[in-house]
C-alpha cells in the first residue's frame, strides 16, 4: 500500500488525504460551521504514536494490535492537530470511539476469541454504535472552542486513556502532520509520473 504499514495507511494517511482535499470546499461553506469526525477507539492504548516511525521500518517491533492501537491513537492526534491548524475558521474536528459494535467485524476471527469478543468485549449494538458519531457530527455544543478536537465517548466529551493520546503541547500533532503530509507528498508525485 505504498509503502505503508496497512493500519496506518488506510486509519490515518487516507482520512489525512481525503480531509486535505475537502478542507476548501468545508472552508468555502462559511460562515455556517462544519465539521470533520474522525473514528478512534479505545483501542488507543494499545499502541503508541511514533512519528520518526509510523511504518515500523525503524527498529520498532511490530504487532497488528500495536499498529492498529498506534492508528487509533493517531485519528485522536489528527482530529486534535487538525483543530488547531483551523482555529479561527468555520471547520472544526473531533475524534470518537463508538464502542465495540456487534457486526460481523469479528467473523474472521478464531471461533473462540470471536466467542469471547460477543460474549464479554461488545458492548452496542449498531444504532447505538452509530450514536456517538452522530452526536459528533450534529451537537451545537461541540462547536465551542473549548471542544476543538475533543475525544468522544458514549455521546460525551471522554479523557483519553493514556497520555500520548492527550498531546498536551501538541508536539506528537504537529511532527506526526508533517511526516504524514510527506508521505502522502510522496504518493501523489508517485500518481503523476
């Protein structure tokens, strides 16, 4: 995929694309708010955010678990970083964890960890795993600068479970934007030639 690692590429780098291409015509919608809702999870703690290595072909050891909780963790620092850098126009963003949905996401799995998934993980059935999402997209409050980036969990402004997630100084946000906008640079140039 690119050269990406999967997860990433398809929870990160391809939502980081497509907003890059929509940001102007969201922008171009002013004064009327609009909004960007990027799909998280809790999931967030099983991973940590690298920026000098997102890919793991810098020595760090990967695991699907990993990369996919790295991923997550990104949507969170993406929807936060995106915020800020649109601080002071018509378009806002928030990251959302839905829940542990009962699909058939699971169908693959090994039957026992499935039955495990069913019988003790999921938690929503789907309009209820749809309903945080939507608060996302539609709640007026959700316009305040003080929910800029906000993580949302159960219809509500969650804290993030592990401090990465937080990006306090918006450090990891911003050298994650760059390699990311460098990466997907890198593709596009790839397309035209």
């Amino acid at each position: 995929m690119d050269g990406f690692e999967k997860q990433i590429g398809v929870n990160l780098h391809g939502h980081f694309y497509l907003t890059q291409l929509l940001l102007p015509k969201l922008q171009a919608c002013a004064p009327k708010p609009a909004r960007v809702v990027v799909l998280s999870s809790t999931a967030h703690t099983m991973g940590n955010v690298d920026p000098s290595d997102l890919h793991f072909k810098n020595g760090r050891s990967y695991s699907g678990w990993v990369s996919y909780g790295q991923s997550k963790q990104a949507d969170m620092i993406f929807a936060r970083e995106l915020a800020n850098r649109t601080k002071g126009t018509n378009v806002t963003s928030v990251s959302v964890h839905p829940g542990v949905i009962a699909t058939n996401l699971w169908r693959t799995t090994a039957p026992l960890m499935s039955a495990i998934v069913k019988t003790f993980v999921m938690d929503k059935d789907i309009p209820q795993g749809a309903s945080t999402t939507l608060y996302g997209a539609l709640a007026p409050e959700l316009l305040n600068d003080e929910h800029r980036g906000a993580y949302l969990s159960d219809c509500a402004v969650a804290t993030p479970a592990c401090e990465p997630a937080r990006d306090k100084d918006g450090k990891i946000g911003k050298a994650m934007w760059e390699v990311v906008e460098s990466d997907i640079a890198g593709v596009v140039k790839s397309w035209e030639k």
